[in-house]
C-alpha cells in the first residue's frame, strides 16, 4: 500500500485548514524532475563555458585581421607612393644631372625604365618589419602547445578541479610526441605519475605521464612534433594511457583549450 504524506495549510486570520495528501510516489516523482533539472542546468553552464571560450579565440582571430587589414592599408600607400611626383622627381634629378640629356623622348624613356626600378624607402621599411614580424610569429607558435601528444587517443578523462590534466587512452608503446618545441626539465620515474617526461618551452611547461619509456634526457632540447616517449601503465594506473598536462606561469589549465 503507498504511503500517503498529509500536507496543512493554515491561512493567517482563518479557521478553515486546508489539507492535501500526496502520495510518495509522486515525492519521488517531484524529486527525480528536480536532479533532472540540475544536471541540464549543469550541461547548459558547461556548453555555455566552451561557447565564452569559442568567442574569445573568434576575438583573436577578429584583431589578427584587423591587424593585417591595417599593415595591407600601409603597403598600398606605399606602393601609391610609388607613384607621386616627388617620388619621380627626385630620379629625375639625378638622371638629368648624369646625363645632360635635352631631348624629351629620350627623358621620357629614362624616367620610365627608372620609375620600375623604384623602390621607397617606407616600403622597404615595411618588407623589413613584416619579415621581423613573420619570423617573430613562427618562433612563438613553434613554442606553443596546440598539437594532440598522441595520434589516434581517446579522451578518457576530462580536465577538471579534481584532476587538472587530460588523459588519453591508446595502445600500449604508442609514440608520445612533444607538442612544443623546448628543453626536457624531468625524464624518469615520478611516482605514482610512473615514467614522466616534463618540457619547459618558456612559461609553459608540458608534462607526459605513466610513459612505458622515454625516448629523451633531462636537459635535452627536443623539437614540436619529435618522439619523447611511448604510452604504458607505469606508476598509479588502471591501463594504458597518457596522462597529459599543461602548466602556465605555474598553473595547470584545461589542455583542450590548446588542441
């Protein structure tokens, strides 16, 4: 027989009571609708989260093409002045002075061949500093950690407050790849983390857990992309995987905001 549970409702500056009996069932009921509704509104912050940091990477990308609108704006004017008078007159007096030429066709004609030749200084300010800024660019991004450690893994455990790394599951001596170029700080055995390789690559730091090996040394230099390990189940571990962090100024972020 269910169980009935008697609910009062006494209005103030009344004597008439009002009674209701609900049955536990539909407590249970009212309690499995209110978990329901929590985890939904814990998937939507979740969502909501991911869609913030979606929008922060658009607003880089929005000022790096401002930026190249800007620097595109500055090679056209330069190349416009390429064109201006002062730009050519400035042949001409050299040219007139070297040759002492009177015939205007013949002017013409040098100041032609000339004008192609032409290259102001401001555009050759600006190859210099877009070079600068080219190779500027590379250089950061050869040192920055947005390559997967592994081929072909599975995340099998999220970044979260309990555990600040991102595990990947995979077979057994699966390579391990730097995801930055940088110098190894820690090559050997960790713990509980098992065979462990850790890279400073300058403000970031990358570390590689319960590796089967390693194929590198502590105070080696190792390069974006190169073998530093193989995937194993040393240490503290239920199977094989890599356990993958990052560490920025001394704190660990969520390595998927970096793949």
């Amino acid at each position: 027989m269910n169980k009935l549970y008697t609910i009062q409702i006494i209005p103030e500056n009344s004597t008439k009571i009002r009674t209701y009996r609900i049955k536990r069932v539909w407590l249970k009921l009212f309690a499995w609708i209110i978990c329901i509704i929590a985890i939904l509104l814990g998937i939507f912050i979740w969502k909501f989260t991911e869609i913030n940091i979606q929008l922060a990477s658009s607003w880089k990308l929005k000022s790096d093409n401002e930026w190249l609108m800007v620097r595109h704006a500055e090679y056209e004017a330069a190349f416009s002045d390429l064109d201006s008078i002062y730009a050519i007159e400035t042949q001409i007096q050299n040219i007139l002075e070297t040759y002492l030429e009177n015939d205007s066709n013949r002017v013409r004609s040098i100041l032609d061949k000339n004008r192609l030749m032409h290259i102001s200084s401001k555009k050759v300010q600006l190859d210099t500093d877009f070079e600068a800024e080219i190779s500027l660019n590379r250089q950061n991004l050869d040192v920055f950690p947005n390559m997967l450690p592994v081929m072909g893994g599975i995340i099998s455990r999220h970044y979260s407050e309990e555990h600040k790394a991102v595990d990947f599951a995979a077979a057994m001596n699966e390579p391990v790849f730097a995801t930055a170029s940088g110098k190894v700080i820690f090559a050997g055995d960790k713990g509980d983390f098992g065979f462990m390789v850790e890279i400073d690559h300058g403000g970031i730091v990358t570390r590689y857990a319960h590796l089967a090996r390693f194929s590198t040394k502590q105070g080696f230099s190792v390069r974006k992309g190169e073998i530093i390990g193989f995937v194993g189940n040393t240490g503290n571990s239920n199977g094989a995987h890599l356990h993958y962090e990052i560490i920025y100024n001394g704190n660990n972020v969520n390595p998927e905001n970096y793949f």
